[in-house]
C-alpha cells in the first residue's frame, strides 16, 4: 500500500520528525489532532514536522499495523513485514545518508504503540525516542526485549488503571520491563482512566516531548 499521511508544522529538511501512529481500525485522520497539542517550537530552533502515517493493512472500516494472534499479540511475520514497509517510507521521509539526519521520534496509541514499540525494539539507535500510549509492547513478535536493549533511550508510558481493552497482563510485563529491566530512560503516567487519552497524559507528553527533541539536537 501507498503511504497516506497527513502532516502539521515545519516542513524544512532538518525538522525533527514526530511521526504520530493511530490505533487499530482508526485512521491517519484520527490521530493527527495530538500534533495540535504537542510543541511547536523546540529549543528556539524551529518546531517539529509532525506527521500521521496510514497502517498498511485494511481493519474494518479502519486499519492496522499488523495481523495479530489477539489483543497486543502481533504474528511476527506481519509485524516484520509491516516495519520493512515504515522503514521504506521512513527512510526517505528522514534519510541517514546525509550530515545531520533529522531526529526521528514515535508517537503511538493502542495498536499503533504496540507496532511503533516493534520498531525502536527492531532498530534502538534509529529513533530520538517513543511514546506507547495505552498499550503493551510486542513480547513474543520477533524484536529482542532483552535485558538492557532500550539502554538510555528516551520513553514515555502512559497506562490507565481502568483499560479493559489491553490485556492486564499485557500491561503488567510492559510496565515491568520498561521499568526495570529496559533500561530506558523512562517517563512514566498511570491514570485512574480507561483506554484513552486525558487532559493530564496529553500535558505529560507534550512536556516529554520537548525535552526528548531538545535532546536529541544537542
């Protein structure tokens, strides 16, 4: 499938990239309002580009970013296939062959976290950072989660006590692994919620946000 995308913000070569990945049976358009509640300026320096990106797989009235053996359980052959796709489109959106490649950081909800958490595990050193909002990691698809794999790399995790859509379990072994096991550099919200955005995770990742692109210019 061709990339469709939306995008918000700079458009120059050198902006930093937040790439915004909706949920399963959502779309591009469903997402890209959180650019509106995200920085739009990053240290003085210009703000970032954001952009929606499509999943490549139709879902219902919606898509998605894998084929799974249930909720949180991508099969990891269709998430392989699925991060070679990103990976195309990434690489010429934010290419490495030049002086100062653009820093390159993901922003995920529900099933688009789970798949944006398959690629920073698939390829750490390739992104300035990752946000997995209301979601698990992809444990048993294919990506290493070793102990340390995610060492200093900026994360952000939000997790709603009240999700009944993420299995608890799911959500236990990410929480523990990002947290003690990871060694990410760890930015953690828990909200007494469901399976959504709220007022105070959007604050919290507009804040991680900026210090996690502000860092990865330096």
């Amino acid at each position: 499938m061709e990339p469709v995308v939306l995008r918000r913000g700079s458009a120059g070569a050198g902006a930093p990239l937040v790439v915004l990945l909706h949920g399963r049976g959502a779309t591009e358009a469903d997402v890209i309002g959180l650019a509106d509640h995200l920085p739009s300026d990053v240290g003085g320096a210009g703000g970032p580009e954001y952009v929606a990106l499509r999943a490549p797989i139709t879902a219902g009235g919606g898509f998605a970013w894998f084929a799974n053996a249930g909720i949180g359980r991508p099969l990891p052959e269709s998430l392989a296939a699925s991060t070679a796709w990103f990976r195309t489109w990434l690489d010429a959106e934010a290419p490495l062959d030049v002086e100062r490649p653009r820093p390159v950081l993901l922003v995920g909800f529900s099933g688009g976290a789970t798949f944006a958490g398959g690629a920073l595990l698939a390829d750490p050193s390739r992104y300035a950072g990752l946000a997995t909002l209301f979601a698990t990691l992809p444990f048993e698809a294919g990506v290493p989660t070793t102990p340390g794999h995610l060492t200093g790399v900026p994360v952000f995790v939000a997790q709603g006590d009240a999700d009944t859509v993420i299995p608890p379990e799911l959500q236990r072994r990410t929480w523990t692994y990002l947290h003690e096991t990871s060694g990410a550099d760890l930015t953690a919200v828990r909200t007494p919620g469901g399976h959504g955005l709220t007022a105070d995770v959007v604050v919290a990742l507009r804040d991680w946000t900026a210090g996690a692109l502000e860092g990865s210019l330096r």
